[in-house]
C-alpha cells in the first residue's frame, strides 16, 4: 500500500514539476502566483491541518520552483558579457541555494514528529546504569560545580548513576607545560576541582595531554566508567532532576537506539538579544533548531547529536570507537556515523538541561565559527550524500545540516548585489519590473509564508537576516579556510560566564561597521541616481528599494555589535521559597524571589531591613520548587547589590565559599525539574504578527543604527583619551 | 467528335483567328502567319495600358512602372523611409536611368528643413527638398556607376520638419505620398528586354504587379502542366513579385509579357526557330512596340531544362539590391541573433523630436508565437543630455507599444546593448512590424523657432548593430488554416481544376505562384484536370474552380458557412439555384469515373454542357462563324469585367485571434479549408463567377496580402465603391492544429504557449494538481518515516 502511495505521489508531483517548469507568460505566471498566495494564505489563516498542510507547502515549493526555472533560464546575463554574467551568476547561484535550502527545510519538517513520553520501564534494579560524562576545559567551579551538583541530583538510583568530571583544564601536559602561568592555572583548577569532586562523590578523570580535543576527552572519560549508558553534559549544563527518568525509558523501548538528544536551554541572553534588548520577550535562536527541526529530523530517524543534554548507549559507542574525532563537530560526526551503522536516534523535546549561551558578540563567533567549520569538515570528509548505511531522509537530513552553514555566502551576496548594481551599472538581474512582480516577489512571499507558518512561533520576522547578516562576513572567512585546508580548524572552547564592566563596541565590529557603510553610501547613491532620472530604470528602483531593506538589516545589525554593559555573570531563576536571612544577629523573614548560580535575591516579609551594603550572613530556607523539596541551613551569603543607604524591601545576596552540598541544595533549587525550563521555553514561543514585527524591525534599525554609531564614537573617543575598556573573563584559549 | 478531330478542328480555330484579324493568314495548321499574329496580337499604346485587370492611373508616356514597395507609399513623420528594387537591363545599367518621383506633401512640411533623401545599392543620388503640397514630380538620374543589371536597392528617406509648430503632436501632420502611378523609370517603354536576363526589368504596372499572358495551343493535362511549370520557371527566374495570369490562347488579351508554350512547330514557319539554339533554347521575342514574348517549344527537352536552370539560378542584381529582395522572403531562424542591419537599417542620426524606423521580422508560418519565450532586443543608441521628462524609446509591434525604456533626462547617454525583453505574444507568424521609435523633447521645443534648427544638433543616434534574437518556437500545422497554403512548404500539392476553362486555369495558374513563395525550390505541383482528379489526389490538394462547376457537398463543407448558403447568396433565384445544382450532378458523376486528365479533349459529346467544354465550345462556334453563348469572347468578357485588382485587397491586419467563427457575408469569392465528403481535407477556391475567381487568385497571389490569408475560411467581397473587404473565419469548430513535429521540446513549447494564453487555466491546473499533490504528500508522510501514537513509536 505503501509503494502505491508512493507511486502516486511520485506521479503527482513529477506532473506538478511538468506544469511547473513550462517556460509560460507573465499573465500565467500571475494568475498562478496570485491564486497560490492566496490558497496558502487561506489555510494559515484557517489554521487548516492535516492534508491543508502539505498542500501549503507543495503550493510554496511550486512557486519556488517556478522562481528557480525562471531565475536560471531567463534573467541571466549574456554569457558574452563576463562581469556582468560572473555577478549575476554568483547572485542566481545564492538565490538557488536560498531555495534548495528552502525545499531541504520543508522536507525535513514535513511531518515534525511529537514523541510520547516514555517512562522507565521495570524495577530500579533492572534499570540501566547511567555515567554522566561533564567535559570540562576552563570553566571554573561556580558553572562546573553547580553542573555536576545537578547531574548528582538526579532522580535514579545512586548505585545505577556515576558522574564523571573530564577535566581537560588539568592534564598532565598543561602541568608540565613550559609556560608557568598555564602550570600554575592548571594546578590550581586541578587541586579546587579535585577537591570538590571527591567531595560531591563525582570521579574527577584528568588525561595526559588535551588530544583530541572534546570527543578526546568524553572517549578518555568512556575508559573510566562502564555505565550501560552514557549522558554527556557540557560543563555549563546543568540537568533537571527529571532528565533520566524522561529519556531512559526511549532507550529501554528501542534497544537499537543509540542516542536520545534534549533540546538546549539557555537562561542567559545571547549577545543579538541582549544588546537589542529582546532577552525573554522573543524565542531563542536556538529554538528554530530544537523545537521544528529536530523535530523533523526525528520523524525521518535522523535526529542528530549535538554535544550535550544527549543520552547515548554505550554499545553503540564501543561499536564506532567511541566518539568521533576527525572533525571539530564530533558530536554531529559521531552521529552520522552511528546511523550510518543501523543505528536509531531519538529527539525529546523537552528541555531538560539549563545552559548558558555566548555573551559577547565575538565568544558567539568563535562558536559559530567551530559549528560551521566541523560541518564544512563532515561534508568535505564524510559526505552524508555519498556514505553508504544511510537512508535518503537521513542523507538529506544531514545535508541540510552540513549545507546550512554556507548561508554567510547567500546572505553576503543578497547584501552586496545592489552595490553592483547601483555603483557600476552592473546588469546582474536581467528583467522587468513586471517580471519581478510576478515571479520574484510571489517567490518572496511564499518563502516568508513557509517561514511564519514552520517557525512562526520559534523565529520572529526578520531575525533570521540578522542573525545571519551579523555572523556571515566572520563565517564566511572560516569556511573558506576550512575548504583550503578541510584538516586544519582546531577546537575552540566558547567561553562561557563573561561579564562586561561598560558599554561598547565589539572587539570584532569592523567589518560590520564597513558594510555599513558601504550600504548605507550605496543607498544613498541609489536614491540620487533614481531621483536624477525620475522616468528611469524601473529595475534601479526596485534595486534601490533592496538596498533599503539590506540597509535596514545592517543597521539593526550595527547595534549587536554595540555591545551592552553586563555586569551579572549568571542568570537568575524566579523561586519562592520562605526562610530566613541573618544580619549581623538580626534575622529577617524572608522569601526569596530568585536565584543564579552566584547568588539569591530574598525580599523581607515583615517590613524593610536594615543592612549595609558588603555586610555578610547567613541564609536559611525551606519549601518546594516545582515539587521537589528544597532546603538551606546557613548558606554564607553577603549583601550585594545595594547603592543606597537604610532600610530596604528587598536585597540582593552573593554566596560565599559554597560547599558541595550546599551546591547540591542550590542546584536543587534551580534545576528541580524540567517543567521549570518548559515554562520558560513555552512562554516565548509565541509567533509575532508579520506586520507589528515588520514595523518593529524598522524601528530597530532607526535606534540600533544611532546607538551603534553613538558607540562608535564612545569608542572613538576613549581611544583617543587612552581609555580602553576591554571586556573581562573573556577567555578563548586554543587547544 | 472524337478527340482527335477536335484537335483538329481547334487548331484550325487558331487559323481562323488570325485570319480574321485581317492579317495574311493561312488556315493551314502551323501557319507561321497564324502564329505570329497569335503571339503580336493588338498592341496597347502605353504600358499602363497593358493590363486592364489592374489599376489604370494616368501615367506620362514612356513611363515604366516600378515594383512594389517594400513598405507603405505615404512617409510620415519626422523620419521615414521606403525601401525597393530598381530592376535594369543590362543597357539600361550601362547608359544610367532616369527616375521620376511624383511626390505629394502636406502643407505643414517645411520645405527648408525637409528633404527627400534617395540612395541607391547605398550610394546617395539625390537629396531635395520636400515642397510639394500640390503634388509634383521630380526626374532623378541615376548615373549608370551605381547600377548593375538586374535589382538595384533603391532607399528613400523623408526627413520633415513642421513649418510652425515644434510640438511632438504636430509631426503627426508631417507625411510625403509617393505616387506610384505617376513613378517610374522615365522613357523605358522603349527598352527592348531581348534576354531571359533582362525579363526581370520588364515594366510593371501601376500597383507594381504584372501581367503575364498564357498562349497554349493544344489544352490537354500534359501541354497545361508543362505551360505551369514553364511559367513558374520564368516567374521565379525573373523574380517578378506579383503576377497575374492570364491563361488564353487568342491575341485579345493584354498583358506585359506573353508566354508561348508549345511546339515549335507553331513558330517554324515565322523564321524564328532558327534564333534558338541548344545555347540559347529559349527565344524570347523583344519586338519594338508589342508586349515581349517567350516562346518555349515543348518538343524538345532542351528549353524545359534551360527554364529551370533559370529559376535555379534566380534573378541577379546588385548585392544591396539582392539583399531587398532576399528581405522580403526572409524568415528569421529562433535562437539567432540579427542585427537590425540585416533587416536593412543602417546608423543614423536624427534631429527631431520623434524618430521611428520600421522593418519586418518574418516568424515562420508554423510558428505558434505564445509567451513562453521573449523576443531579446539588444539596442545600441545614444542620446544627448537635456532631453525633457518623458523622453523614451519604445519597440512597436504590429502598431502595439511592447516595451518602452525612459530616457535619462540630464545626462547623455550611450547604451552599447541595452535589454529589453518582449513576449512572443506580441508576435504573429509571417510578417511583423517591428518600429523602434524615440520621444526625444528638449527645452529647445518649448521656444519654438523652426528656422533656428537648420543647423540643429542631433538628439539621438540608433545603431544598426543594435540586435534582436528569437527564442525557440513552437511548431504546430494548423491543418485548417490556409496559412500553410503559402507557408513555404516543399511537400507535393495537387491542383485541381475541374473545369479547365480559361477563368479557372488562370486563377490556378496566378495562384500556384503563391505556393513558389519563401521556398528554396519550387514547389512539386501535381495538375489534375476534371473534377475526378479530386479523388486521385494526395493531402494536400488545391481545388480551384467557380461554385456552378463544383458538387453541392464541396460548397457545404466551407467553415463559417451553413449548408446551402452558399447558393444562396450567389444564385440569383430558387428556381436558377435549382437548376444549376441539377446540371451540375451530371458532370460530377461523369467526372467521377473519368480518370484521366485530358479531360477538356476527351469528354464524350453528349457531356458537353459540363463547364469544361467552355474554350472548346467556344473556339469551335468561333472557328464555324456561329453565334456563342459570349458573344464579345471569353477572354474579353473576363478582361472588361475586370475591376480595378490594385485594390482588390487592402492589406488586412488580421490573425488567428482575431477571426470569427461565422462568415458575415460570403462575398464574391471564398477560399477554404474544406473536408471532402470522403473525409480527406483539400483547399477550395471558388467565386460567384469566374471572373470574381480570378480576382480572387490576384489577390492572394499577392505578396502583401500572402500573410494575411489565415484561417479556415476568408471570404472576399467589393463594394460598389470598388473598395474591397476580406473577411477571415476559422468556423464552428475553431482553429484545428496539430504539432508540427511530436519531439519532446516543441510539445513542451505548444503547452507552454496554450498555458500562457490560457493564464487562469494554468492557474487552475497547477493549484489542481498541487492539492491532488499536497494530498498524496500527506497520505504518503503518513505511510512513511516514524509515526508516533500515545503508546510510543508504530
């Protein structure tokens, strides 16, 4: 029944291709356009599901392969003008790739699977035993600590849950190293880190030497334990309670499952929405990823590792060799590998660890340079396409994976096409403004349909063309080096927990500030020339008109590298627990409001206190978060957080000298259960209306574009008077 | 009778003839004498005398007509020009020629800002001033250094600029008329045309067509096929552009050329057999004073094979002038770049304010022009800065703005291969019109000054190296469409005439030509004489033949037409109707079960009513003195009926779009797509009479007209005014085509241009199908990868 199906199918839509790839007219082209806008928007606006769905986006792939054919057989430039067809070809080139990548997407999340819960099956007895792997290279006690306090506070049997400490910060190399603050920074980490761990009850796994890097470390930790199965943790994600008592069970279901992946959960801002402002109000970025398209991935079995918050079986690992690393992305390479070998994986999308993100602009880079070189890597070395084992969803799961990271170039060209065309006259678009009536801009908003109707809830409109315009000038030059030389890029640890003493401009604003420049003065030139010929090329206009809206972007983009001042290193969690804060022998009742990994905000129950700012004390509390039972006897705390004088309501409290107990408690009192993160995540996935968000976007890129260059001048001017603000903690060492 | 006493007696008729014409005759069959009075008959006193059948406009004596434009005789505008060939014999080319120009021009031209500009094989002869408001005509020498026998190119550009008013709208009242009845080489009457060569420069009558007279002594199928071919040999040869038949074998008619295919015998005894040799095997009679004659014996193969090597090897001329006339037939090749040069433009300059040049852009005529491709301008121009706001450059199709580009206002501007894009929708098959035109206003204009400008500046420069380029095009045999009646094709065509009389042959005859056009070759052309020749016919058979000659069933199968409408509208009264349609079974049957084509010679006698005994009827009761039914002859009722053919049909603007499915009126003669009652298709022409039938053939023997004959049906009518009006119609069942050839990329073009003139249905289609696919899509992700239920994966 099923191969009918799809004999029909295949029937159908090599029909549709037919039809769809006639060199018709205009008028045709129209009518069609028209009458498929206007069914897609139909069903969004009905909500219709099921069939309608598909229909909705069999209707987009159908505009876009009209668009495609279109593009490719009438609008390029004659082949025996070289300059005006290499550009015009560079720029159909990156139109296609906005397309393929557009039918990749669609396909991969056709169907977005929503998996059951699967609870542990069986006695505790029978359960599998777990070995939590935490990686850990240079973040300090306050993240790794608090991360392995909650992976100790788990909800599974002690005996069946082993934690290790991989700490790569300590290896006998760095030890030894010739360079005596990297010995000296090695053998302090190893001593605090030693220490704790012993005191947790968590196995601290120190290597000779840093070979390797991650997927090093993790096969180093994998020859200390021998756990059924394996929860890799990145140092600075720290799991709910509930995190093994919701994937286990996939792995009891379906013993040929080698992998159940849980969405990462970031409590921090990433720079884009800290220095935009947008913290909590708009979904994360990653969210596109971990709520639509993993989601998709799981449906055609080729949901993949992403490096933590992932349950692995341990079989499967000892059947690859451990964890791969040939590539910098050896959670991805791994992944692929172990499909590849009959392998199943599952998503679960429940955000089940609370993580920290980038906070500077250029940390971000760095990671985002890693990701995208280890994904050049697989697709240069270990092409899905060509690797036998996998199926065709699965190859073109990864590929889409792999191909994503070539958008710095489509975005980098979409950006710099007007300057060719309005500078130097260069015909790179042959075609009239009734041709771009109807095709390209039915092409447009059939792709921003797709867009709001797939991600609508995950990715506000116009996000994506900034967070792909701020990071492409950075990635392209990353990717090309990683074509150059596929064997080349090492791993780069993104730092995590930096804080910035004063506003400013990003270290690595540059070129940013000179594309917008150079946008800004092409604009300028572009609305000269069409007002200077004011019954002239229709084309200049919507050219022009182009020009505007990648100006817009590279405004609003202006501001993400104006960075903000960020003075908290950890985020705080809303809590409401009652207790007690003593002060200098004077107790408060107090209930506290939230809390973060360096310290608690109580407010006083029974009227303002009266407390110095710096004074120390001790609290105490006592209740439930998110059911689970939470308690603190005399946590050492100081007043933080007070720049007035005499009583006050509420109080902001810093810890001092956690013990690992006590770390445990205020793990618990964060990370109780993953319903915590759920409601956060679930809070901020709400669409945004297409036009309110239109108008905002706009909005933004009037005050991004005065606050960026009010940067540029604050930083201008604290050159010229000798005072260089660099941000703090900011630490990317290269192993 | 039998058939050889008929001869017999025909030729005998020949004798009496000319005997009666008071010359020395003698009786005896082959008389020289006979024969050459045959060939002189009555000499007409002017060349424009020579053809009645076509416009008889006064023309001062000695005054040789030329071919027609290529192009319309009114130049309007601030820039116009027409373009033709001048054709020369060898003395003329070498002595020089007078041209005169009647010239009309409008009042408003401003003889001291306008000039009329000729060139000849692109050398300037002569420029003068454009000052002729109450007509007037100027005699230009054309030295003999820029001439070559044969075709010259002639060029001539009106440059007219407004006596007062310098607005744009006011060059709509700037036009020249060159009268061509009043045109010609002056004093050519005179010029001897000796040589097969020099046929081409034979003078034409007033609407530039000319008449050839068709001389054949013995009417049998074999003697009318070997007299076609010689004629379309000759024809082709000479490059004659519109002829009219005349196909007689007296000496009344009047014609430009007589054509005598025969024995040669019939001419041995005139001393002139001897002027033929194995070289030279065609004699070709330029006696002083009467129309040039050629003679070509049949009894030998040699003229037969000397003809056709004349039309193999074509007309000759100057290489401009070759290149005019390989213009007109000259059909552009998809996925080819042209440049406007090859259409006959060359750079140019302009000083006014509204510029426009035209030429014609031949599509094939199995082209199906849609818009699933764009016909690729690349213009190279330039233009000056200070032109006003709304100054543009617009490409005209068939009288339609098809794309416009706005001209920068305050810069100049050189654009070396600007693009602009124009659906093929906008075209047709055959001839375009294609206009490149310039808005070009300057502050200049707002003062108005006429006389200031004698030495203004140019404004705008197009160059002929701008290009055009055809996508590829669809084929599709619109097999009830007539258009394939002159498509050039090179299949075989059978000729019908089931009556060969005198009108009918020479409307086959003038209407074969048109089957000659746009080919390499001449067309392979089966004749079949009588009405059983239909059923021996291939696919592609041409019946041609006036209504009371032809079956009820053929007149009823006519698209656009009820059954018997026909009759009706042509036959005087029920009761005339009646009887004709009951004589006319007694022939059709005999016809039916007579194969052979010497039909007019071998009809038994008690069939002589049937229509096909016309000439012979006729020439016997001549021959015995008795009174016949056409007292005054056949050919002079055909020649003094004959209207005025130079207006017989004004070039219709018509396509397949635009035809109806009902013919209006059935006019006076119809040509038609028609299914046979055995189902197989032929083209039937056919008219009220004979005379309205070879009327009929002129007019679609025309050149100009040849690409307006499109549908199922087209019907011609006259006014009393003698205007005439020609109605196309593609019938009830509408245009019936199928592919031209069943390769993958011409259907995939065929459906692609049906989408795009059927934009909703395309719509509707696609939106069909992507639900039926959006259905299946869903039915299958439901059957396929993971699914989830509450109890887990399934």
């Amino acid at each position: 029944m099923t191969r009918a199906w799809f004999a029909f199918w295949a029937g159908t839509v090599v029909v549709v291709a037919l039809v769809a790839t006639q060199p018709i007219g205009l008028d045709a082209q129209f009518s069609f356009g028209l009458a498929g806008l206007a069914l897609m928007l139909t069903i969004r606006l009905l909500r219709a599901k099921g069939a309608w769905r598909s229909v909705f986006l069999v209707i987009a792939g159908a505009i876009v392969l009209r668009y495609a054919y279109w593009r490719i057989t009438s609008t390029l430039p004659p082949v025996v003008e070289p300059i005006d067809f290499g550009f015009g070809l560079a720029l159909v080139i990156a139109e296609l790739y906005a397309a393929a990548m557009l039918v990749l997407n669609v396909f991969v999340v056709s169907d977005p699977a929503t998996r059951p819960d699967e609870r542990l099956r069986g006695a505790p007895e029978s359960w599998p035993r777990v070995d939590v792997l935490v990686p850990s290279y240079n973040e300090d006690l306050d993240i790794v600590g608090t991360t392995l306090a909650a992976a100790k506070n788990m909800d599974y049997p002690a005996d069946k849950l082993r934690v290790l400490l991989l700490d790569d910060g300590a290896t006998e190399a760095r030890l030894k190293s010739d360079d005596p603050v990297v010995r000296a920074r090695a053998e302090a980490r190893r001593d605090e880190m030693r220490a704790f761990a012993e005191e947790l009850g968590v196995d601290y796994v120190a290597r000779r030497e840093n070979a390797h890097a991650k997927a090093g470390n993790l096969n180093a930790g994998l020859g200390r334990c021998d756990g059924d199965l394996v929860l890799v943790l990145d140092a600075d994600h720290a799991p709910a309670a509930d995190f093994l008592t919701r994937t286990v069970g996939h792995m009891q279901a379906d013993p040929r499952l080698f992998l159940v992946q849980t969405p990462h959960f970031f409590l921090n801002a990433d720079p884009l929405e800290r220095n935009l402002g947008l913290h909590r109000r708009m979904p994360s970025e990653c969210e596109m990823f971990y709520a639509v398209t993993q989601r998709g991935l799981d449906k055609w079995d080729a949901a993949y590792f992403c490096g933590s918050a992932a349950l692995l079986r341990r079989e499967a690992l000892n059947e690859a060799g451990g964890f791969l690393g040939r590539t910098i992305t050896e959670d991805c390479e791994s992944a692929l590998d172990l499909h590849a070998r009959g392998w199943h994986s599952a998503y679960v999308d429940r955000a089940m660890v609370g993580g920290l993100q980038p906070e500077t602009f250029d940390a971000l880079i760095t990671q985002r340079s890693r990701w995208a070189q280890g994904m050049m890597q697989i697709l240069m070395l270990s092409n899905p396409v060509l690797k036998s084992g996998l199926s065709w969803p699965q190859r073109l799961g990864y590929l889409s994976a792999g191909l994503f990271w070539l958008f710095c170039f489509a975005r980098l060209t979409f950006m710099l096409a007007p300057v060719a065309y309005i500078f130097f006259d260069l015909r790179i678009y042959v075609a009239s403004l009734q041709e771009f009536v109807a095709y390209t801009l039915f092409f447009l908003a059939a792709c921003l349909l797709v867009r709001e109707q797939i991600f609508g809830a995950v990715r506000w409109p116009w996000l994506s063309e900034i967070y792909e315009y701020a990071q492409s000038p950075y990635l392209a030059w990353a990717v090309i080096r990683t074509w150059l030389n596929p064997k080349a890029p090492s791993f780069t640890v993104t730092a995590k927990g930096a804080t910035l003493e004063e506003h400013g401009l990003s270290p690595i604003a540059w070129p940013l500030l000179g594309l917008f420049t150079l946008l800004a003065v092409t604009t300028g030139f572009g609305f000269w020339r069409v007002a200077a010929d004011l019954h002239g090329d229709e084309l200049l206009m919507v050219v022009t008109g182009w020009s505007v809206f990648n100006l817009l972007v590279a405004g609003v983009s202006l501001g993400v590298v104006a960075e903000r001042r960020e003075r908290r290193r950890f985020p705080r969690l809303e809590v409401d627990v009652e207790g007690v804060l003593t002060i200098e022998e004077a107790a408060y009742p107090v209930r506290v409001r939230d809390a973060g990994l360096g310290g608690v905000r109580v407010e006083s129950l029974s009227g303002p206190m009266d407390v110095e700012g710096a004074s120390t004390g001790t609290l105490t509390y006592e209740g439930t978060s998110f059911g689970c039972s939470v308690a603190m006897k005399g946590l050492n705390v100081r007043i933080a957080g007070r720049n007035g004088q005499g009583p006050a309501k509420g109080v902001g409290l810093m810890f001092d000298e956690l013990t690992a107990v006590q770390r445990r408690e205020i793990a618990r009192l964060l990370y109780p259960s993953s319903e915590r993160f759920e409601r956060l995540r679930r809070s901020r996935q709400k669409a945004r209306n297409f036009t309110a968000g239109t108008i905002e976007f706009a909005l933004w890129a009037v005050y991004q574009v005065a606050r960026g260059l009010s940067y540029v001048v604050m930083d201008v001017w604290r050159r010229l008077s000798r005072l260089q603000v660099r941000p703090a903690a900011i630490e990317g060492n290269v192993r | 009778m039998t058939a050889r006493e008929r001869r017999a007696a025909f030729l005998a008729c020949c004798a009496i003839v000319i005997g009666s014409s008071g010359l020395a005759a003698n009786a005896e069959e082959g008389s020289p004498a006979a024969i050459l009075r045959l060939l002189q008959g009555d000499l007409p006193p002017a060349a424009d005398e020579i053809a009645p059948a076509r416009p008889s406009r006064p023309a001062g004596p000695g005054l040789a007509h030329l071919p027609p434009l290529q192009g319309d005789a009114r130049l309007e505008g601030e820039i116009d020009g027409v373009r033709w060939t001048l054709p020369v014999t060898a003395e003329q080319a070498e002595r020089g020629v007078t041209l005169r120009l009647a010239q009309t021009s409008a009042l408003a031209v401003a003889p001291e800002l306008s000039t009329l500009d000729l060139t000849v094989n692109g050398i300037p002869v002569d420029s003068h001033p454009i000052d002729a408001p109450e007509g007037a005509a100027r005699d230009i020498a054309i030295p003999a250094e820029v001439l070559v026998p044969g075709y010259n190119a002639v060029d001539l550009t009106a440059r007219q600029r407004h006596r007062v008013d310098c607005s744009a709208e006011a060059t709509y009242e700037l036009w020249t008329d060159i009268d061509l009845a009043r045109s010609g080489i002056v004093a050519a009457i005179g010029a001897r045309y000796p040589t097969l060569d020099d046929l081409a420069a034979l003078p034409r009558e007033p609407d530039g067509g000319i008449t050839i007279r068709i001389v054949q002594p013995t009417l049998d199928a074999a003697g009318t096929a070997a007299t076609l071919t010689a004629l379309r040999n000759l024809v082709r040869g000479s490059g004659f552009e519109k002829v009219s038949v005349l196909w007689g074998d007296t000496a009344e008619g009047q014609a430009t050329l007589d054509l005598f295919v025969g024995p040669s015998t019939r001419w041995s005894g005139l001393g002139r057999a001897e002027l033929t040799t194995t070289e030279r095997p065609i004699l070709v009679d330029a006696t002083q004073g009467r129309p040039t004659t050629v003679l070509v014996a049949t009894d030998r193969p040699e003229p037969a094979r000397a003809l056709a090597t004349f039309a193999a090897t074509g007309p000759r001329g100057s290489v401009h002038g070759m290149e005019e006339r390989e213009r007109a037939q000259d059909v552009a090749v998809p996925g080819e770049r042209r440049s406007f040069a090859s259409f006959g433009l060359v750079d140019e300059t302009f000083v006014g304010q509204r510029y426009s040049r035209a030429f014609d852009l031949r599509l094939p005529a199995d082209a199906y022009p849609a818009d699933y491709g764009d016909v690729e301008f690349e213009l190279a121009f330039a233009h000056v800065a200070g032109l006003r706001p709304g100054s543009e450059v617009r490409v005209r199709i068939n009288g339609a703005i098809r794309a416009s580009l706005a001209l920068t206002a305050n810069e100049r501007r050189v654009h070396r291969r600007k693009s602009l894009q124009i659906p093929l929708g906008a075209f047709r098959p055959g001839v375009n019109r294609v206009a490149i035109e310039a808005t070009l206003a300057d502050a200049a204009d707002l003062s108005c000054a006429p006389l200031d400008r004698v030495e203004a500046k140019p404004r705008f420069a197009l160059s002929a190296q701008s290009t055009l380029r055809l996508p590829k095009l669809a084929s599709v045999v619109r097999e009830n469409d007539l258009a394939g009646l002159t498509a050039g094709s090179t299949t075989p065509l059978d000729l019908i005439i089931p009556t060969p009389d005198a009108a009918s042959l020479s409307a086959a005859a003038t209407l074969s030509l048109g089957f000659d056009a746009g080919t390499a070759d001449l067309r392979p052309v089966r004749l079949g004489l009588g009405l059983g020749a239909v059923e021996q016919a291939g696919k592609d058979a041409v019946i041609v033949a006036p209504l009371e000659a032809l079956p009820t069933a053929f007149a009823d199968a006519i698209p656009g037409l009820a059954p018997g409408a026909l009759q009706t509208a042509w036959m005087p009264s029920e009761a005339d109707a009646i009887g004709r349609l009951a004589a006319r079974q007694a022939p059709r049957r005999a016809d039916a079960a007579d194969p052979t084509l010497e039909v007019a010679l071998s009809l038994p006698e008690t069939e002589r009513v049937a229509p096909t005994i016309d000439v012979l009827s006729d020439w016997e009761a001549f021959n015995a003195g008795a009174p016949t039914s056409e007292p005054e002859g056949l050919w002079e009722t055909i020649l003094g009926a004959a209207p005025d053919l130079g207006e017989f049909l004004d070039r219709p603007e018509m396509s397949g779009q635009e035809l109806s499915a009902v013919l209006q009126d059935p006019g006076d003669a119809i040509l038609a797509r028609i299914e046979q009652p055995d189902g197989r298709t032929a083209t039937l022409l056919t008219a009220r009479d004979g005379d309205a039938l070879m009327r009929a053939a002129l007019g679609f023997g025309d050149p100009a007209h040849r690409d307006a004959i499109t549908g199922a049906a087209i019907a011609f009518s006259e006014t009393e005014a003698g205007s005439q009006r020609l109605q196309g119609s593609w019938g009830a069942e509408g245009p019936r085509w199928r592919p031209g050839s069943f390769s993958p990329g011409n259907l995939r073009l065929i459906l692609a241009g049906w989408f795009s003139d059927n934009a909703f249905a395309y719509a509707a289609l696609m939106l069909g199908a992507l639900v039926v696919a959006g259905g299946a899509t869903s039915q299958l992700l439901g059957r396929v990868g993971r699914r989830f239920d509450a109890e887990g994966v399934r």
